[in-house]
C-alpha cells in the first residue's frame, strides 16, 4: 500500500532524479515534475517497474508564473506526503553583463516557484497533521557571490525561508528541511557554465551522495543539512569570516580556473 505520494521538481535527472529514486525505494508514488517529458516519462517508467509503486510525469516549466497553480490542480487527487522544491539554476558572469531576463528566470524558479509550491500544499498537509518538505538550497546560501550573484542571493533566500517554515510548522506532524549541498556533479554545471571555474578544483560529490544525505535529514525531521564532511567544515569557517572576505573567497572560485 502507498505511503502516499512524493512530488519533486527538478525530476529530469541530477539531485532530483536521485531524489526520486529514493522516494520510490521508500514506497511513496511520485510525481515527476520538470520541462523534459521524454526525460520524465523514462524515469517514472523505470520507477514504476522497479519498485511496484505508480509514477507519473508533468512536464511544467517553473520558470511559468502560472506552473505551480497548474500543478496544483493536476494534483488534486493526490496525497502529496512529500514535496520536494528541487528545481533550480543558475547564471555565472558580472551582473552588469548577464542577461535580465534569464535572472528573471531564476527568480521565479529559485524562489517564487518554490515559496508558492510550499504555500499551496502545506495547508492539507497540516490538516492532517503529516508531510515533509524538502528544499534544495546549496553552501552558496552562506556567502556572497560575485559573478553569481542572483544564483547566490537565491539559495539565501531558500535557507532563511526554509528554517522560517521549519520552526513556524514545529509540533505539528509537518517538517521542513533545507538541503545545502557544495559542488555537484549535474548537468546544473554545465547549464551554469561553472564547468570551468575553480569551484570544481578541490573536487565534487556525486548527485546520489547529496540526495541520500537530503533524504535521511527529511525523513528524520531536521531543519538543515550540508551534503559533505568537507562542505560541512568549510561552512563552519564562514561564522569566523567578514562578509567582505567571503565575497572575496567566492569571487575567487566563480572564476576560471
């Protein structure tokens, strides 16, 4: 019997797919959400046969104001015990020269998306006193980033909404837990155009690693999580450092190597 359902944004592949994978493996049905069908259909079929639980695809671009109200309503009949605010990217260069309308972009997945997603299903499941949440922030919440800027100020806002949430919803049966990982190996990266940056010198985890730590930290009710012993004791080094320091760190990495 179904646990009920988990919905994840940003299914396509990367850190959501893997998501997915787990939620499946959990005995939760899953609803796939991204702009790649063909991508989503592939996987939930895969799903569905591996782990005997239904999975579907919507295929939503959340970069649409109206995306989220659209899948609410396709949604309406689902138990949705899970949602996942995965879906997310980034745009790398001096801000005086990136292209507005793909930071608007941003801004609408990063963060409207994800805060209206939130703002829809977490009223049913407080109701009934049961449900999890988790959003997919990064260690780039802790610091300013020059020639990120916009993707660094998002990830901010992911962290500060989500420990917001977690202790408004405490007691009653609902968590919130915000996921930070550090470098990964996606297709974010070459989306981002990071490949060549110096972020990736010191090395990168493996989408599979950074979900299962997301997942175990959801499943057992924390607020936070940093993916990684090695992000986790650089994070700790950013309590000690000015943020005119930080900035320089990050100004450092973002560039190419």
């Amino acid at each position: 019997m179904s646990k009920g359902a988990a919905l994840i944004t940003g299914a396509s592949g990367g850190i959501g797919a893997e998501l997915a994978k787990l939620c499946a493996a959990g005995g939760y049905d899953v609803i796939l959400v991204a702009r790649s069908a063909d991508r989503l259909e592939e996987l939930a079929a895969s799903l569905s046969q591996a782990h005997g639980i239904e999975a579907r695809a919507l295929a939503e671009d959340l970069a649409d104001p109206a995306a989220p109200e659209t899948i609410f309503e396709r949604t309406r009949g689902d138990t949705i015990e899970i949602l996942i605010n995965n879906a997310g990217f980034g745009v790398l260069g001096p801000y005086v020269e990136t292209d507005w309308a793909a930071e608007a972009r941003l801004l609408q997945v990063n963060v409207v998306a994800l805060a209206h997603l939130t703002k829809l299903y977490l009223p049913e499941m407080l109701r009934r006193r049961s449900g999890r949440i988790l959003n997919v922030g990064s260690t780039a919440a802790f610091v300013p980033g020059p020639f990120m800027a916009m993707y660094y100020a998002s990830k901010s806002f992911v962290l500060s909404f989500s420990h917001a949430i977690a202790n408004e919803v405490k007691g009653t049966g609902v968590t919130m837990t915000v996921l930070c990982p550090g470098p990964t190996r996606t297709g974010f990266v070459e989306a981002a155009g990071i490949a060549g940056t110096k972020l990736f010198s010191g090395g990168a985890m493996s989408a599979e690693e950074v979900a299962r730590a997301g997942y175990h930290a959801m499943m057992a009710g924390k607020a936070e999580v940093i993916a990684g012993a090695r992000n986790r004791w650089m994070m700790l080094g950013t309590r000690l450092a000015s943020r005119t320091m930080l900035a320089g760190i990050a100004r450092r990495l973002n560039s190419r190597a």
